[in-house]
C-alpha cells in the first residue's frame, strides 16, 4: 500500500577577500581577536549568571524579525516557534504532522476541521480562540502582509481573490466555535498540514485593522509558545523567559532562553569552551574533535542538509543567460573544495532535495568540473573577458567564505572577475527578501528542501515571492503546480525527478555541497534530538536539566 505524504517517516559591509589557506577557516588565535578580548570584556554576562536552567544559545546570524507574517529566514522562524508556537507541529526526525496549538485534526477530502487544545492560552492569560488562528491564516494570505509564504495557503477555498484584493473574506476558512476551525481547500494540497506549522498563531484583538507589516505589537509581542519576549538588541541579545500559561503543563524546564549573535565560527568554539555560551549548531565543524574531548560538552552530528553553494539573481543581464550560470558552476572544482575546504566533513551536493528525504534522486550528478566548457559557454553568451559579478556570503560562516575564495580564484581562470563581499546575516537576508533585490550571486541560498519537496514552489515558481533568484520556466511551474495535488508518495516520486533535473540543467542555483554542521550543547541539557532539517533547539521546550557529565 503506497504512503501518504502525512504519514512520510542591515547595510551591506564589503571586504574583498585575499587568497588564503584553505583550511576550513580562520585560525583560533583569530577567533579570539574576534571575540574582542572575552565576552566578559564587553559586559556580556557568562552563562553561568544565567542559572542551572537557563541556557544561552550563539548563533551566527541575526534574525530579521520576530514578526510571523514576514519570517522566512532560520533565525527569525525559530524565535517566532519560541514565542507563538506552531499550528501544527512536524516531527523533527520523521517530518509527520503532529499536534501543536492544534491538538488534532479530522480531513474528509477537501475538508480539514481542527480542534484547538482545550487549555492554549496566550502569554497574557487570555483564551486561544479559533478566530486567532483563522485571523493568522487570513494575515498570510492577505496581499497587503506580503508574506513570503503566501503561497502555500493559496489552494484554501478563495484564498487567491482574497491575495488579489478582490474579496474580503476567505470562505474556506471558518469558524465552528471557539475551540474548532474548519478549513475547505479549493483544490488537493499534498503538503497542506506540514505548511500549517508556519502559522505562528497571533492575537487577533490586539491587531484588528492593524499594519501585520509594522505594527509596534512586534516589537514586543504576545504569543502561545513556550516563552515569553523579555528583551532584544539587534546584534546583541535576544532573551525570553517560560511562559507561565504555556499549554503544556510542567514546560519549558529551560529557563531563561538567550539567543546570542557571535558572528564566526570558530569564536562560537571558544565561546563554548570558556562557558560564555551553552550551545550552538554553529561552531566549526572542523574542531569537532576538540570539543568532543570536553566533558562539560555533548557534540553530534545531524545528517546533511540541502546542499550550499550559489544562488543566481535571474533578473540580472548577464546571470539571465542559463549558459552563464551553468558555466560558472562547471568554472568551480567542487571536489577538489569538499577534499581540501571541508576535510572529508561533507560530500559533493547532488540536486536541490537533501540526501535524506523521499524525494531525493540518487541518480542525479553534479555538474561537472569542466573549465574548457565554461569558456565555451561564456564566449557563446557573449560575455566579455574581466566582466564583473558581485559574490556575496555571510560574514563569519568559515565554510562559505572559503568557498567564495575558492570560487573568486577558479572564476578568474574563466574571464570573470568576482567582487568579493562578506556581509552580516541580517544584512544578506534584507537585501535578497526585502522586495528590492540587491545580489548578484549569493552564498546564503534561500533554496533547497530537507523537509518537505513541495517548499520547491515557494522558492522556483514564477510566481512566488520566496522566489529570490527571480529564476521562470513555465515547464517547472506546471511541474510544482501539479506535484502538490498528488497525495501518494510513490506517485509523486517521478514528478519531483523532473523537477530536480529541470533545476540542474537551468542552475538557478548551483546546488554545490553539504554543508556540515556539529551540534555542541553544554552536558546538564538532556532530550535534545538530532534533525536534519530543524537543528537541535526546535523541540526546547521538550529539553530537561540535569547534572553534567
């Protein structure tokens, strides 16, 4: 019998980078000079000052907002998951629907009536009603909220008049009473219950005939996840604390949460080693060994991911030739980079789907190291020898530094001359996502699926506004349309071999390598659970405190 797919198990800051070692990153001694002499230097508290129970998390990259209706980085998603929770929940070893805010959910064809759990209430006491979440669901569908995820609430019956403008209602989205939301999809949605997760549930009282774009209600909001908004300093610390009317009774256990931006990885280790943070799925992967040999540290390794590499912006004259973009991936010799850059940590990517889901095609190959064709190709489209192309990665990322290196030198050989520029997370996120594209080639991808296939919509259809590489083929876009109406794995399986292959011959995304990654967590942590897609802090509030090891 076939599966369904429900059951499935800020300004920009250039510098030009100089050839360097290729090692996997700037050396330790650097990692200190990073961290400015010790965070205790800065005034920045060391973890210990937290409490047994509280944990500090360092990341790499600021989140661009806590705002549910405009999220779409990891960062951002995962502090509005902390404070809003999610409608449904995806397992984060599996990726099947569980229930969240939702506590279970009854589908009868085109019909999906869900019960809200009897005891969800918003941190400020008040009651989570039905009308909340059908306001949120109406919030990212609206036009006026341009939500990069729109889309994937469009097969809801009218929907798309209401996107247009042209309605003031959604009719598939209703009421039945204060605990039960009925939703009517206009057409088949195979992913429909894994998108719901992305409905952070909002307060409607507070927003009615609001801004969901720049209302001062974000900037300290009210949610019903498992914490509460105390505190954020863009660049420094965002700090929440348990939520006293969290629907699960008893959580979360680990308490204050703080999300730290070090942006480097290997101040991340140091930052580690010293106690200044307590966790992180950010720290070098090259100094893994290193940490393992810490006993107040647990270290794992999650499976691989989408694969890392370039994003093209189609929009752009010279990048709007498929030729061009195929030559510069077929310029780079990405398995002498994984060999020598990522020290046998990773592999060579292979398509757009992670190695792990059931839509990957192992029969993909990557794009071949060929030089000679790339100047073929580049000559064919008329591109001039020293023609300039801006190459952009996040500052501190050490693995996409070095391939920026990597790629200015082989690009080089082929007549382009690569503008190299390191810029802060927040940064790349706003000048990609921010409705007024500003790259030309970008290292932060805003491609690729581990999860869910279907998410391929969203960032390669024409129409989609998480299209950031601007990138159109109308055989894709049929594809993409039709694969999300196809229930059955088995049925789907040779669709998304298309579409994979369709997006390897066209490169809007040159889909080069694994990005490896360790998680480090302080050892007192217990229950933390390994994803590919989500990282280790998604489920913290499931985490408990014990002794370290």
């Amino acid at each position: 019998m076939s599966l369904s797919r429900d059951e499935q198990p800020l300004a920009r800051d250039p510098f030009r980078i100089s050839r360097r070692r290729l090692v996997g990153g700037a050396s330790a001694s650097a990692a200190a000079l990073a961290l400015g002499g010790g965070l205790a230097a800065r005034g920045v508290r060391p973890a210990a000052a937290q409490g047994e129970t509280g944990i500090i998390i360092g990341t790499l990259g600021e989140a661009e907002n806590i705002n549910p209706f405009r999220t779409s980085d990891s960062e951002s998603d995962f502090r509005c998951k902390m404070l809003y929770d999610e409608f449904v929940r995806s397992n984060v070893e599996t990726y099947a629907p569980e229930p969240g805010l939702a506590a279970s959910w009854q589908i009868d064809g085109l019909d999906y009536v869900f019960t809200l759990q009897p005891n969800a209430r918003f941190s400020d006491g008040t009651e989570v009603t039905a009308e909340d979440v059908a306001f949120t669901l109406r919030g990212m569908i609206a036009g006026s909220s341009a939500s990069p995820r729109q889309s994937k609430y469009l097969s809801i019956q009218g929907a798309q008049e209401y996107a247009d403008g042209v309605a003031r209602e959604v009719p598939g989205i209703q009421v039945v009473d204060p605990k039960t939301l009925r939703v009517t999809l206009a057409q088949p949605d195979a992913p429909f219950l894994y998108n719901m997760r992305f409905i952070f549930v909002v307060p409607a009282a507070p927003l009615q005939n609001k801004s969901l774009v720049a209302d001062p209600f974000f900037q300290n909001p009210i949610g019903a996840g498992p914490y509460v908004f105390q505190s954020w300093e863009v660049n420094g610390d965002f700090v929440a604390t348990a939520n006293p009317n969290y629907w699960q009774t008893g959580k979360p256990v680990v308490t204050p949460l703080t999300h730290r931006v070090i942006p480097d990885a290997n101040s991340l280790v140091l930052a580690l080693e010293s106690g200044d943070i307590d966790a992180s799925n950010y720290a070098a992967p090259t100094e893994k060994a290193r940490l393992e040999g810490n006993p107040e540290l647990q270290v794992l390794t999650p499976p691989f991911a989408s694969p890392n590499g370039w994003m093209f912006n189609c929009r752009n004259p010279t990048l709007a030739n498929r030729d061009v973009r195929r030559a510069i991936a077929m310029a780079v010799n990405t398995e002498q980079f994984v060999a020598d850059a990522l020290l046998g940590l990773s592999g060579v990517g292979r398509g757009p789907i992670a190695p792990g889901s059931w839509a990957h095609d192992p029969t993909l190959a990557p794009i071949p190291y060929d030089p000679e064709q790339a100047r073929t190709l580049l000559q064919g489209a008329g591109v001039a020898e020293g023609t300039e192309l801006r190459f952009t990665v996040n500052q501190g990322n050490i693995f996409r530094e070095d391939w920026l290196t990597f790629t200015q030198q082989a690009l080089e050989d082929v007549g382009i001359r690569v503008i190299p520029e390191a810029v802060e997370y927040a940064g790349i996120v706003a000048n990609i996502t921010g409705g007024n594209p500003d790259f030309d080639v970008s290292g932060v991808d805003f491609a690729g699926v581990t999860a869910e296939p279907s998410e391929l919509y969203e960032q390669f259809h024409s129409s989609s506004p998480g299209n950031y590489s601007g990138y159109a083929n109308p055989e894709l876009d049929q594809l993409l349309t039709e694969v999300r109406a196809i229930p059955e794995i088995e049925a789907a399986k040779p669709v998304y071999q298309r579409i994979q292959q369709i997006i390897m011959d066209d490169v809007p995304m040159h889909f080069a390598w694994y990005r490896p990654f360790i998680s480090v967590v302080g050892s007192r942590f217990q229950g933390v659970t390994l994803s590919a897609a989500y990282g280790p802090f998604h489920v913290l509030e499931d985490w408990t405190v014990g002794p370290s090891a």
